[in-house]
C-alpha cells in the first residue's frame, strides 16, 4: 500500500533562517507531488507541484522554493524565513492522470519567531 | 476560474444533532466533487466524493449528493458525534483546473457531548 512521510512535524525557527521540509512517498511510482500550506484558521493554499522529477510548478510567489530531486521526494525550502511563513504545511501525493484524489501526510506546523 | 465556496464556521452542535455544511460550485464542464475532512494536528483524508451529477457519496455516515442544478455538494450527517469535530474541506477536480484539486475555504465543526 502507498504511503506518504513528511517530517519534521513540528519546527520553531528564528526569522532569516534557513528551511528544509521533507516529504517521501512509498508503494507508488511518478506520483504527482504538491506542498501546500493552512495558515491559522484559513483554508489550503497551493504552493508548488509537481508532475516529475526536476519539475515544479510554483502556485504563490513567496520566498519558499521546492525540490524534486528524486522520484518519490519532495523538498521545500527556505534561504531566509519571515514571520509570514508560520503555518502548517502539508505535503500531498495524487495518481497521474485526471483522478483529482490527493493523499495527505500528517503535516509539519512551522512556527517563524 | 474554477472555485468553491463553503460556509463559514465554526460550527457548533450538540452530539446527536443534524449536520449540514453547505458546499456551492463553479466549474466549467463536469467536475468531480469532494469532501476531506482534518482532525486536530493532522493531515487531510479524504472523506466521500462523487464523480457525476446525482451521485451521493457517503462514508462514516456523512452523505453528499452531486446536484448539478444548484452546483452543491452538501455534506450532511443525521446524528454527529463528539469525534467528528475537525475542519471539512469541500474541493472540486476538472480537467479545467489540470492535475489540481481547487479547495474551498475548510469550516470548522464543533460537537459539545
């Protein structure tokens, strides 16, 4: 069965630090993968996606960037975090082709002090 | 543009109340409809969908039907328990939109036992 890791769940980082969130699918090959965000008590926003590897999408321009190194490996980054950038994130996993049903990990809630 | 407009919570309801959480569409063509549903601290799982006009989709005794005519996708449940507080998120996937779900904005449920 397909499963889907995001870590590190929880992150407190200081304003103008750097960041990396890890996201790994198992079970499932050429996923598309997708970094959202939830800032507090707002709905989902879209930030990147991506349909291969070394192909991403940005949604939002902001000062994230993503990765995808791998085939089932995605990576959001930061060169200098802003108190703007606290919130949860939530990386997600879907079949290629026109399904639409996502697959959630259990999210990581960054909080920019 | 596709869209999804849900109403706003919270919603507050007693254990063993009805359930309705209003969900309106605009989509060009046919979409696929969505309700995913997030517990505290947790990612998103999908909940029930319905992928042509006049399906009901129904799960965990939450039902929606895909009614064409008003654009909805109402979720409703006949008796709500306590452990069914979370946030409901209604989306909607086209062939418009490409790989993507387009989210409405979450509303959030309260059961008090």
């Amino acid at each position: 069965s397909q499963t889907i890791h995001q870590w590190p769940a929880t992150l407190v980082q200081p304003v103008g630090s750097p960041l990396s969130l890890e996201c790994t699918v198992e079970g499932t090959s050429n996923p598309n993968l997708y970094w959202y965000r939830q800032a507090a008590g707002r709905g989902l926003q879209l930030l990147f996606y991506s349909v291969g590897i070394g192909q991403i999408s940005s949604e939002v321009p902001q000062n994230l960037s993503a990765s995808r190194p791998q085939d089932r490996q995605f990576i959001l980054s930061s060169k200098k975090l802003l108190l703007s950038d606290s919130g949860f994130y939530l990386c997600a996993w879907s079949v290629t082709g026109p399904r639409g049903e996502l697959f959630f990990g259990e999210g990581s809630r960054l909080t920019v002090l | 543009g596709d869209s999804v407009t849900q109403m706003e919570g919270p919603v507050t309801l007693s254990e063993e109340a009805f359930l309705t959480i209003n969900c309106t569409y605009t989509a060009t063509g046919y979409p696929s409809l969505f309700w995913y549903v997030q517990y505290p601290g947790e990612g998103l799982q999908l909940l029930l969908k319905a992928t042509k006009a006049d399906d009901k989709g129904s799960n965990k005794g939450f039902e929606a039907t895909y009614r064409k005519e008003t654009t909805s996708f109402h979720l409703e449940k006949g008796s709500v328990q306590v452990s069914d507080s979370a946030v409901y998120f209604c989306a909607l996937y086209s062939n418009n939109a490409g790989n993507m779900l387009t989210f409405g904005g979450g509303t959030r449920l309260m059961v008090k036992p």
